[in-house]
C-alpha cells in the first residue's frame, strides 16, 4: 500500500515553535539525516532518529501528523530532505547516495 505524501509546513512551524536559542537548525538537519539514513537503506535508525526528534517536538500531541511522515518516509526521503531546509552539506550528502542509488551504484 503506497504512503500518501506529508507536507513538511506544519513540520517547520513546530520545530520554529520548539527552537530556541537558535535550535530550529540542528532539528531540521535531525530531520534530514534521518531522510539520508532512509535513502541509504537504514530504515530502522532513520525511524529511531525521527522518533527522538518527535519525542522532542512533542509526539503526543501530534500522533497522528508524525505517524503519518513516518510511514511514508521511505517513499518520500528525497522530497522530505528538500523540504524542511537543512544545512547545504546534509542535502549534498543525500543528493549523492540519491544518484548513486538510482545509477546502480553503492556508497
């Protein structure tokens, strides 16, 4: 059964809403390391990573939302990663095990 597609909006405005002093970036790029772990095929330590960050960002009010981004992250790391706006240095990290895993090639 295919995973429909999270916007990461509401995501965004949590982390702004919960970062202080600065923290909205090292969430963000929480966020999208775990999208990389994803791509590379480690699918249990990107969930495990995405569940401490919810924990964090406050999972039992959101269950349903981050239920929802965690099924599907499979499926969607790439577009995720892109979206919620990292450092340039994650992005290029999973931009190559992206084009490397859609050419055939291993890390």
């Amino acid at each position: 059964m295919a995973s429909r597609r999270q916007s990461l909006v509401r995501l965004r405005e949590i982390i702004e809403h919960h970062s202080q002093n600065q923290t909205d970036m090292p969430f963000r790029n929480m966020f999208a390391t775990a999208c990389y772990l994803s791509v590379i095929g480690e699918d249990r330590a990107a969930r495990k990573q995405l569940k401490s960050l919810f924990d964090w960002l406050g999972w039992d009010n959101r269950r349903t939302y981050f239920s929802a981004i965690l099924e599907s992250l499979s499926e969607f790391a790439p577009e995720y990663a892109s979206e919620i706006a990292a450092n340039q240095e994650i992005n290029k990290l999973l931009y190559r095990a992206e084009a490397s895993s859609s050419c055939g090639g291993k890390n």
